[in-house]
C-alpha cells in the first residue's frame, strides 16, 4: 500500500492505533454490539499463548455488562486445524480474564479462538501461537472434548461436535452454545488498483462445501455496497471503499438466498491496516540518469510480509507510451528480503521520459498490496 495511501487514510480515521495481535487474520464481532460507554469499538478481545507447556486464556469484557459466552479452540498450524476443544465462559463487566487451559497442550504454531454468545459469532482471531509472559492465570478451565459432528437447527452455517456426553449435556443446557460456523472469512486493506490513494476490503471466504446465492453486505458509517456471490472453496469479493473515510467500523453480514443469516460482524480499518501485506518505501537508482541503449539498475526497498509470498510485475514504457519492457518475479514466504534488485535495458533510439511502473500482489489470491510508477530520468 503506498505511503501516501497510509497517511491520508491515518488522517480520515483520526484515531490512534489501537491495542492488538500482530499477523491475527481477522477479528469479528457481533453486529451492532456497543462497548459500556457508548463507543463502538470491539466488546471482547481474546487471545490464546502458551506458558510451560500450558494453555493460556485471555479474555476481556470491555463493556459494562456480564458476559456469557463460549469459545472453541483449534491448534496446528497456518494451514491446517485440528479442534483441541470447547469452553463456557462468565465474564463480569469491565474485567480481564486469565485462566489456564486443562485438556490440550499448546501443539503447533498457530490457533483459531472462536467466540460466540446468542447463536451469534461475536469473535474471531486466527493468529501465531505465542508464549505468554503476563500475569498468572487464576484459575483453570477444561475444554471439553471435541470429536464427532451433529447437525445443528442451521445446517447452512454451522456444525457442533460435542464428543463425550458431558459435552453434549453442557451443550443442551447452555442456550449461549453455538457450534462453529463452516464459513471462515479474512479481510484485508489494501490500496485501490486505479489509483493508490483510495481503498479496498478483499474478504477471502471459504466453505468446505459450495453455497450459491449468497448476499455480502457492507456498511461503513452512511456508506454501503452489496455483493452477490457463490461460495466455492476459496471465493475472493472486493468491495471499494468510499474516497472520503469518516468511521473505521466495518459492519458485514452474510445472508442465504431464502434470507438466513449466515455470518456477520464488524471490522476495524485500524486492525486491517496491520495485516498481511508487504508495501514499497521507495525505488532507488544506480545512477542519476541514462542513455538510450544503457541498462538501468533499480533497488526496491519493501516492508512488510505475506503469508503466501508475494509477486512483483514490473513494466517500464517511454514516452509515447510503448511498453518496451516487461517482467515479474515470485518472492516465497521464506525468502522475503527487504531489497529488490530489477535490470531495465533501455532501447536505442529512444523517447523520453521513462515511466517503470510496480505492482505488488499476494501470491495465492493475487490480491493487489501496493503500485505505483517512477520517471527514470535521461541524460541530454
């Protein structure tokens, strides 16, 4: 995402960043949920670690009332889940929770924490699994086991899978118990391919089965789009963000063709920002200028990382606007290097000026991170 994109959108929101869980996919809240004192930020933050061989839980309830909710816990790694277990929850107002975990080990890298209340998905965190450093846990809590599905009152969405029958009488007689939905859903911010100075939300969903017909709607303060789209494996939408940025909630809802809910919450601009995706600081020249016929060295200088890895097109046209030269290169997860190096042969004769011009895609989705363009100056 360019630099001036960043800036002028910190401007729009006027916020400060606030606390999160550096590389957590996406965090989802209940739509319309309202903290104590009126703000419409996230109510509950959660986050899962390891200590010694333990799990660790962290749960804060930051809104004036008491919560009860459950949570389901998946380990393993980035690509691949195994469910380690489900939990009841009663969180007072105003108030951090820390408990221990008993019935899993910390196994793997990385975990998705599902949180529910009311039939409803209220968070969502996919994130590293890190070792804990804060205070100790007071107390415990035991997951329980997780091991065989049930279909629940809305097949579309979701699926329980109580395993011992102390799992499923906890489930029959909590009313906050609600199995986890098929559907999973990431966002990502990125810059608008027109233009750079403007956004977009690519919401990636995925579903181990097809749903056709389904209807995604987005509402940002008195801005709002819908999309309809079929669910097939992994179905990237994109959804263009106004010019103008007043507000940095996000709210979303995913419907069925006959009007069932299938998945909604709120997303905040400030979390998206810190996401998956890599950006250009700035291209750098061997020499101040150049001949026809010479051979230009370029240096991009780039921050951030993408899971997948990410792709580099590069284009370079002169002055009436052929394009002379074209290239691209694959950059995998474990070789993203702050410094590109690119050759740009210049033709003989040539007319000036010089425009190389850089995108920056996601190398799974191919979802846009950053373009841009720079003059490549000639010598007279």
């Amino acid at each position: 995402m360019p630099q001036r994109a960043l800036r002028s959108l910190s401007l729009l929101l006027a916020v400060a960043v606030i606390g999160r869980q550096a590389d957590a996919v996406v965090r989802t809240a209940e739509n319309g949920s309202q903290s104590g004192d009126g703000d419409s930020r996230l109510e509950i933050t959660a986050e899962v670690a390891g200590m010694r061989g333990e799990l660790i839980l962290v749960v804060t309830n930051k809104t004036g009332r008491a919560q009860r909710l459950t949570a389901r816990l998946d380990l393993g790694t980035e690509a691949e889940m195994k469910p380690a277990g489900m939990v009841d929850l009663s969180l007072p107002p105003h108030e951090r929770v820390v408990r221990g975990l008993k019935g899993a080990s910390p196994t793997g890298s990385h975990y998705i924490l599902s949180i529910y209340r009311e039939r409803r998905l209220l968070l969502y965190t996919h994130a590293p699994l890190r070792n804990y450093a804060g205070v100790a846990p007071s107390g415990s809590l035991t997951l329980l086991s997780i091991t065989s599905p049930r279909e629940t009152r809305h097949p579309d969405v979701a699926r329980s899978t109580p395993a011992a029958s102390a799992a499923a009488s906890a489930a029959a007689s909590n009313d906050n118990f609600v199995p986890p939905p098929e559907i999973q859903i990431e966002a990502r911010l990125l810059a608008a391919e027109k233009d750079g100075s403007s956004f977009v939300v690519a919401f990636s969903l995925s579903s181990p089965r097809p749903i056709s017909r389904t209807t995604l709607s987005v509402r940002l303060g008195k801005f709002s789009d819908t999309k309809t789209i079929n669910i097939e494996g992994m179905t990237q939408v994109r959804v263009d963000l106004p010019e103008t940025i007043e507000e940095e909630l996000i709210r979303y809802r995913l419907t069925a063709r006959d009007g069932r809910l299938l998945l909604e919450g709120d997303l905040l601009l400030s979390q998206l920002m810190d996401n998956d995706g890599v950006l250009i600081n700035d291209i750098q020249l061997d020499r101040p200028g150049y001949a026809a016929g010479e051979v230009a060295h370029l240096t991009m200088l780039i921050s951030g990382r993408a899971r997948a890895g990410y792709r580099i097109e590069i284009s370079a046209r002169d002055g009436q606007g052929n394009t002379f030269h074209r290239d691209q290169r694959l950059v995998v997860p474990d070789q993203q290097e702050s410094l590109q190096e690119f050759t740009l042969p210049l033709p003989d004769p040539l007319t000036g000026p010089v425009t190389f011009e850089y995108r920056l895609l996601d190398a799974a989705s191919g979802l846009l991170y950053d373009s841009g363009d720079k003059d490549i100056p000639l010598s007279r």
